[in-house]
C-alpha cells in the first residue's frame, strides 16, 4: 500500500485528497493516515492541506522499493526490486535470488556492501549511502558465448543514465568501466549460471560512485564521483531509474539480433579513446595500436602497429591508454 500511494504522489501534479487515495486504493482514511506518517519517518516532506490533500515537498535520498519503484518508468527492468540496508554483495543476492526462480528483471540493490566484486577478484566497499548498488537479473533466451555482451549494454546504460539525469558527458571505458572527465565513475561485472548449450540467468551489477567524498590516495587519480562532478547530491533512486529505462531499450534492441549490429553505432559514439592508441593486456601478451570501435559482437577493433587488425575478445583482457588509464 505504501508504495501505492508514494506512487501516486509522485506522479501527481498538485496536491491528491485523502478521499482520492481511499477510493483509487480502496482503503481507510486512517490506513491512509498511518502511509503518510510512515512516509514522513522515512524523510518525506509531505504538505497536508484541509479540503486539498497531499502534497510531496521533498524526498530523501534512498533506494527503498517505494522510493526507486516510484520513480521506475519501465516494462520489466527493475520492476522487482529486492532492497537491503546491507549486504556482502549485490551480485551474490541476485545469485541467491536467481537460483530461487527469481524472474527476470529482479533488481538488487543495497545502502551498504561490504564484499562487492570487481574484475579479477578484486573488491569494492561502498560506505552507506555513499554510491549505487545494484545487480540486475536477466535471462535471455541465446548462446552462453554471447553473454559477455551484457556487460557492454550495461555500460551503454549507466553512461546513457547519468547523461540523461545528470547531464555530465559519461563515457565508456570498453569493456567494463563508465567514465567522465578520464576518471572512473562506475565499474560493472556480468555473472552467468549456464549449461553448455543454454543461460540459466546472468547477474550484471553496476557499482556508480555518487556521492563519495574522498578515494584512497593510490586511486584518486583515477576515479570521481558524480557529486564531484555536478556540486550537488543525485538522487541515487532517479538515477537507478534512468539507467533501467536505457537498460531496457538497449537490452531490446540488441535481443533481436542478439548482437550489436543495431548499436554498433550509438556504442561507438559514446567510446572513449575511439582513434587513439591504446595498450591492449592479455595474460602473456601485450601489444599497442590504435582502437577502432566495436564489431558486431561488441568485441573491440585494434589496428596494431604493423597494420593489422584485432578482434579483442571482452574476457581477461584489460585495455588502457598508452600514458594512462584511459
């Protein structure tokens, strides 16, 4: 019921009457009563005026089911939402959740994360309130060779996302990596359950930094927050939404050819370093060249110095710029 009525608060003009909400929901008065102070514990600033109703002033800055569903403009991505004050890692909830049967389109997200993953067995500690958590279930109907582009059609969602709420020019850092300014603003790891011939269900999470203060002093070159960037606190849940309603476009377009043939295009404009030299790192191999965009199965095209062109394949490769991390 809560959700309901923030839902319809949300989304009204002006102000809604007490009797609106009683008959739209078909509750009480008082059932009504009780959402609004609970509402108002929450952070919710919440003008009631007689013969008018109710009014939201201000909201806080949370990512509770009401908070981010209220702001959801989707069909399916991120319409069940799983919310924890605190976890080890989102993507292992949505693991959890996804072995349970949980549909696709379930998001995860979490206040707090004590063991998030990044590449490689790296991980990522993000203090209360400080960032955006989250891990998204999907399970798409294809090959588990093609999973990989997952990652990359996250990426075009967080960078589309924090341009359209936020307005900062994000980039991406193929493959796995949301950039603005050169500097990291989110890092996203896919996860897969699969047969050999089938997906089961893969987790992809994103971790976007919003509203950190500070990095540790062996980063701080290399990473920002968007609180940084834009002088003011995002709403987190806004921002969650935005990147959903992209997710969900993108994520689409490319199921119908189950490749990036349709987003090859828009992927490559929003690429960082596209025709400048990079430093591509595979395990016992390392070479230089100059990046050419994607192809059609979101690998990255490097002209290596003798001419000749690579397809890099998005596994335990990392690709950086010559003088640096971009």
């Amino acid at each position: 019921m809560k959700s309901k009525i923030l839902w319809a608060l949300s989304h009204a003009e002006g102000y809604v009457s007490g009797q609106e909400l009683c008959e739209q929901f078909e509750v009480s008065r008082t059932a009504v009563w009780k959402v609004i102070n609970q509402l108002k514990e929450e952070g919710y600033e919440i003008e009631s005026v007689p013969r008018k109703g109710y009014r939201i002033l201000a909201r806080p800055d949370i990512v509770t089911p009401e908070e981010t569903g209220s702001r959801m403009d989707t069909v399916w991505a991120g319409k069940n939402i799983c919310f924890l004050h605190s976890v080890d890692s989102t993507n292992n909830e949505a693991s959890r959740l996804a072995e349970s049967g949980a549909p696709a389109g379930t998001l995860v997200l979490a206040e707090e994360q004590n063991q998030g993953k990044g590449r490689r067995g790296r991980t990522w500690v993000m203090a209360p309130g400080s960032a955006v958590a989250m891990s998204l279930i999907v399970r798409p109907e294809m090959p588990p060779a093609k999973a990989s582009m997952l990652t990359l059609i996250m990426g075009m969602a967080v960078a589309s996302g924090c341009r359209d709420y936020c307005g900062v020019d994000a980039k991406i850092k193929w493959p796995n990596d949301v950039v603005i300014d050169g500097k990291k603003i989110c890092g996203i790891l896919s996860e897969m359950s699969s047969e050999i011939d089938y997906i089961k269900y893969v987790v992809i999470g994103a971790g976007i930094n919003t509203n950190v203060a500070g990095f540790p002093p062996e980063i701080e070159q290399k990473a920002i927050s968007l609180h940084r960037l834009i002088g003011y606190r995002p709403n987190r849940a806004v921002l969650i939404a935005a990147c959903m309603k992209r997710f969900e476009e993108y994520y689409g377009r490319f199921m119908e050819t189950q490749d990036f043939s349709a987003l090859k295009e828009e992927y490559d404009s929003l690429l960082v370093g596209i025709g400048g030299k990079v430093r591509v790192l595979e395990p016992g191999n390392e070479y230089d060249g100059v990046s050419e965009g994607i192809n059609s199965a979101g690998e990255l095209l490097v002209r290596r110095e003798d001419g000749t062109l690579t397809s890099v394949y998005a596994g335990e490769v990392s690709v950086r710029g010559i003088y640096g991390y971009v």
